[in-house]
C-alpha cells in the first residue's frame, strides 16, 4: 500500500469514526428533551429535579472538556477518544436500571464527562489529520452528524417514549457505542500526542473545574443568598485560575492562545454567545408544544425536526464553503440568522399556529449551519498541532 493510499484511508477511518461518534450524545439530548414530561411522570420528579436531568449532563461536560482535551495533546488523543466512547456506552446502559431521578442525574453526569472525551478530541483527530483547504469540508460532515442526531432525536425518541417508555432510548444508543468501539480499534492504528513531552496541569485543571461549577450553579440559583455566594466565588476561582495558567510552564489553557491570537480569541467569544443564546430552545419549546399547545410526543417531535433538518442539509456547504470563503464572514451571517430566530420567538403565544413555530426553528437551524461549521474550522486552524486538543475542548466548552 503507498503512503498515498494509507493516507486516503487513515482519512476515510478517522471521518468514519469521528462522525459516528459526534451523532450519540446529540441524539440523545434531542430524544431526551422529548422524554423529559414521561421521565417526571415515571419518577415522580419535579422541574426543577428535570432541569437538572439535562444540566448534569451539560455541567460535567463543560468542566472537564478543557482538562481532558489538554490531557489528550499529552496520553494520546486517540486513546482518550475511545474511552470516553467506551464511558459513555457504560453510564448509558446503567440508566436502564436508574431507580429515582437523582440516580438519573448521577448517571447522566457520567454521561456528561465521557461526551467531554469524545468532543473533546473529535474535532482534533480530525484536524490532525486534514490539511487546509479540506479541513473545513470534513468538520462540516462531522457537524452534519451532530445535526443528524439532533433531526432523528424528536422523531424516534418521540417514538420510543410514547410506545415503549423513555428507558428505550438509553437502550437504542448502547449498540451505536459499541460499533464506535470496534470500528475504533479496528480501523484507527495511529496515535496523536503532540504535547506527549508536557507535564499535565493538575492545579489548574482543579481550580478551573471548581470555577466553573461554582459559577454555573450559582447562576442557576440566582437571585437566591446562595447563588450570589456561589457566583462570587466562581469569579474568585476564575481569577484564581488566571493567575496560575500565566505562571504555569505548561498550562491546561494557555491564555496567550487568547491575548495573541485574535482569530481564535474572538471565534471563541461568538461561539459562546451563538451557544449560549440558544442552549434552552429545545427544552422550552419541547415543554410549550406538550404541555401549551397539548401535542403528544411524537407531534412534537415532528415540528421540531425543522431545525436539526435544516443544520444537516446545509453545514456540509457552509464547512465546505469556509474552505474557499473568510469562515468569519460565513459564520456572521448565521449568527445573524439565528438572533432573528429569538427575536421572533419572544412573540409567540398559545395560540400561535404550529407551522408558525416550525418555519422559526427552520430559519434557527439555517443559521446554526451557517455558523457552526466555519466557525470551528476558523478556531482549529488558529493554532499550533499541540494545542490542537485543547483548541477542541474549547469549541466544546463553548457549546
């Protein structure tokens, strides 16, 4: 075989592979928003206890994507993939057996670190391995993925909730991890560890997860004495963690990333506000269509589509697009997109048709696609190979 060849097919794996693995956890946020009233019915649990279903799994993700991303440039970021594929195959089928709903959290924080393994290096072994000016084609694939599980979650998930339980869902993903794990072991022999000779940074990787928790949950208790307490503190520990990483020889995040590098600094500043702006869209609208409008599951899920229907179709253009185009202009243009979304969406009221809510969520998606894709591509090719794990965590925290 020529090194041509090997290098085609080492492409063709790790694309294979990757995007496998990208439609999992999307799915089954999707899916599991549309559960979220048959999981309260079953468990006898109430909004506040379903709001944190959904944020475990979100809040774990976020503090350990930049840690394990930093240790992935380091152990090998192949190897941090395929345990955290191999993580996430094992908390889901243990939520077959969750007995209360906070088992269920504590099994979907479980969830939540393995889904920050696999995000964090995904988009890494990709760019590893795809040069400029085909980079962008291969992430908006990837991302088409990510989009494909978010279209086919309200449908089958609003199926196996209504005529199997919600349960079934866990149990539709277990034989997707395990195919990612063969196809892993069998068609992926290469491992990156650009930053293998580096010493991982325990204290700031500590400090940085305490801030982050700290502040997360403190905005979630606002205005209560303790979410002040706890959002003061966050802040504390983030100024904190600043000060370490500047004198850390080897930081889990290296700020000169975002005080030298204006491409990455501020592509990473719109992606949390994209991601920000949007995270709660499909968590309200689930519960407005069921609980408002009075539609079952699976109706719900079908108006919903429209969104995750539009990112699929179009996020291969735009990665394909960002090759050939200024990827910030590209990802402008659907951040504008998405903000007309939102605006439109404060005006809707229980009387408001349902077609009306689809072509909202329509025009949401078109601008995700818009976005998502050029932006990634833009903040991966902002920086140097050893950063590369890093440079995806940070995408994934974003998100």
């Amino acid at each position: 075989m020529t090194t041509e060849t090997s290098d085609k097919t080492l492409k063709r794996s790790v694309l294979l592979v990757a995007t496998f693995a990208a439609f999992l956890t999307p799915f089954m946020g999707s899916a599991v928003n549309l559960a979220l009233p048959s999981i309260g019915k079953d468990l006898n649990a109430d909004a506040i206890e379903l709001g944190w279903v959904i944020s475990s799994f979100i809040l774990a993700s976020a503090i350990f994507l930049l840690p394990l991303g930093s240790m992935a440039d380091i152990i090998g970021r192949k190897k941090v993939f395929f345990y955290g594929i191999l993580l996430f195959t094992i908390s889901t089928f243990l939520i077959l057996f969750a007995w209360n709903v906070k088992i269920l959290i504590l099994f979907r924080t479980l969830q939540g670190v393995a889904s920050a393994m696999i995000f964090g290096t995904s988009l890494a072994i990709i760019t590893s391995v795809f040069q400029p000016g085909e980079r962008g084609k291969a992430m908006g694939i990837n991302i088409t993925a990510v989009y494909l599980g978010l279209s086919l979650g309200p449908i089958i998930g609003g199926l196996l909730t209504q005529y199997l339980g919600w349960k079934s869902i866990f149990a539709f993903l277990i034989p997707f991890g395990i195919v990612s794990l063969v196809l892993i072991h069998k068609r992926i022999d290469t491992e990156w560890a650009d930053a293998k000779h580096e010493k991982f940074d325990w204290k700031g990787s500590l400090v940085y997860g305490i801030a982050l928790f700290s502040s997360m949950y403190g905005f979630s208790k606002l205005p209560s004495p303790t979410g002040w307490i706890f959002l003061s503190s966050g802040i504390v520990m983030a100024i904190l963690f600043l000060i370490i990483e500047l004198k850390t020889d080897n930081p889990v995040f290296d700020f000169k990333l975002v005080f030298h590098n204006r491409v990455f600094a501020f592509s990473g500043i719109a992606a949390l506000i994209h991601y920000s702006a949007t995270s709660a869209t499909g968590f309200f609208i689930s519960l407005y269509l069921q609980y408002l409008k009075g539609f079952d599951a699976r109706t719900a899920g079908l108006i919903m589509i429209s969104q995750p229907l539009a990112m699929t179709l179009l996020s291969p253009l735009a990665g394909k697009l960002s090759d050939k185009r200024n990827p910030g202009v590209i990802a402008s243009s659907g951040m504008a997109l998405t903000a007309l979304g939102l605006i439109l969406l404060c005006f809707i009221t229980i009387d408001t048709p349902f077609y009306i809510i689809a072509l909202l969520l329509l025009l949401m998606g078109i601008g995700f696609a818009l976005f998502s894709s050029p932006n990634s591509n833009a903040i991966m090719s902002s920086v140097e190979k050893r950063h590369l794990g890093v440079a995806s965590a940070a995408v994934g925290t974003m998100r």
